[in-house]
C-alpha cells in the first residue's frame, strides 16, 4: 500500500506496539508507510522498544511501576521534539 498525494507538515515520532515488536517483528513496515507521509518528518524515539507500561492489564496491577515507566517514555517523547 503506497498512499498517494498524503501530506502531513509535521514532525513525529513512534513508539513501536510490544506484542507487535516482539511477537510479530512489526518494525519496519509502520516506519516505511510513515516515510510515505508528504510533509513528515519522524524523529527517532529513544528507548522505542521499551515498554510504555501501560498494555494489558499491568497498569492495573502495578500502578506506581506503570506510572514510573509511562512518565520517562513521556520524557523521551518530549525530547524527541515531535
């Protein structure tokens, strides 16, 4: 899928899925469809594959470990500027 005449002027960054990453080596594909975004400019997210602490039910059952962790992805999502 090639999606023509999209344009986005913005800048952007991309936190890769857990179970998408790690299960099905989903990386690639998202990355080259955004790439395909007239306009877009992706900044790169450090810590990408790390878990954003809030999947599943572990944000229930662990709240302040789930907060920690979403409060620094927050952080270096800031930092990409996007």
């Amino acid at each position: 899928y090639k999606p023509t005449g999209v344009t986005f002027p913005a800048t952007a960054t991309y936190h890769d899925s857990c179970s998408g990453l790690r299960e099905l080596g989903v990386f690639v594909q998202p990355r080259a469809l955004l790439g395909e975004v007239d306009g877009l400019t992706m900044k790169p997210l450090e810590g990408n594959d790390v878990c954003c602490g809030f999947g599943g039910t572990f944000c229930v059952k662990y709240p302040a470990i789930s907060n920690a962790v979403v409060s620094e992805k927050a952080a270096a999502i800031e930092r990409t500027g996007a």
